[in-house]
C-alpha cells in the first residue's frame, strides 16, 4: 500500500516590533503567573526596577540590549515568540 504526503508550505511573517510587544508579552504573563516580580527581573538584568515598570507598561521603548538580556537570562528563543504568530498559507 502507497501512501501520499503532501507538504503544506506555510508562510509566517513577523516583524521587529511584532518581536519587541511579544517579548514583553511573554515577560508580563510570567510575571503574572509568579514566576518572578519586576524587581526580581530587574536583578537578573541588571537594570532598575522603574525601568522594567515602565518598558512592561509601554510608557518606555524596549531596547535591543536588554531585549537580548532578557532573551539570554530567560531562556527565551525568537522560535518562541514566533510560535503564536497566525500562519497564512501561499
């Protein structure tokens, strides 16, 4: 007996800033959930605990740095935010 399989191309788009709000996103629902304060975040990083207030409410811009930070000390990968994007077929 044969079998057939087809291949369903799938194309997911996802740009920088689509990046920038998931992570922060991601970092709110784990602060949510308990899984640490803003204060402790903002010991792992090493930055204030205001910033992280602020980048987390949007009254600041996520920077590359500590976008990378927070990838590198969460175990974050780009996969992951890229994970929940709604797919488009061609």
């Amino acid at each position: 007996m044969y079998f057939s399989l087809e291949s369903e191309f799938v194309e997911i788009r996802v740009d920088f800033a689509t990046l920038k709000s998931r992570l922060v996103n991601h970092i709110n629902k784990r602060i949510n959930n308990g899984e640490f304060t803003e204060r402790g975040l903002a010991r792992l990083l090493g930055i204030s605990q205001p910033q992280v207030h602020n980048v987390l409410k949007g009254a600041r811009k996520l920077s590359c740095e500590v976008g990378d930070r927070i990838l590198v000390k969460l175990d974050v990968s780009l996969l992951d935010l890229i994970a929940d994007q709604p797919r488009t077929e061609n």
